[in-house]
C-alpha cells in the first residue's frame, strides 16, 4: 500500500511539473499520464478493499477462536469434575468394602 502512495504522489508531482512548465505535450501524453494516474488509484482503492476484508476474515476468526478456547475450558473443567467425582466413588466403594471386611472380621471373632 505504502508504495503504492508513493507511486502515485510521484505521478501527480509529475503531472504538476509539466503543468507548470510551458513545454509542449500531447494530449494524447495528457490522456495517457491522467489513465495511468487513475489507474494507480483504483489499484490502491483495490488494496484498500483487500486490506479491509482481510481484517474482517481475521476478526471473524479471532471471534471463532475465542469460543474454541472457551469451549475447550469448559470441557476441560467438566473432565476434572468428572475425574473427581469418579475418584471419590472409588474411595466410598473401597471404604465400603473395608468396612464389610472388618465386620465380618469383627462377626467371626465374636461368634
């Protein structure tokens, strides 16, 4: 984009040299100069438009990637609650298996 402008401000500071001398040009040189001017602009127009739908396609991915990430730390919370709830049914289910161990322990030793 930046030299782009930079083209086109050369161009027109051109046009402005040739206006201001009193030489003899063309108008077909006038014509040409003034196309190839246009031309430079509607190619920086063009660039300005690619640029801004580039930033939209980048928003709309950053937006997608931040419900991703979301997403992600849900699941991921979901998976340690899970993970700990599972973790305390196994203790429950070993405490009461120990427990009945030692009752029928405690059964044969008083009978």
């Amino acid at each position: 984009m930046a030299a782009l402008d930079a083209h086109l401000e050369r161009v027109r500071a051109e046009q402005r040299r040739i206006g201001n001398e009193v030489t003899e040009i063309s108008v077909t040189e006038l014509r040409a100069r003034q196309a190839y001017a246009e031309h430079i602009e509607a190619q920086q127009h063009a660039g300005a438009g690619e640029v801004a739908r580039c930033e939209a396609d980048v928003a709309v991915r950053r937006d997608a990637l931040g419900a991703a990430t979301r997403e992600q730390q849900t699941l991921e919370r979901l998976k340690e609650r899970q993970s700990a709830e599972h973790g305390r049914e196994l203790a429950r289910a070993e405490a009461a298996s120990l427990d009945e161990v030692a009752l029928d322990r405690f059964r044969r030793s008083a009978a």
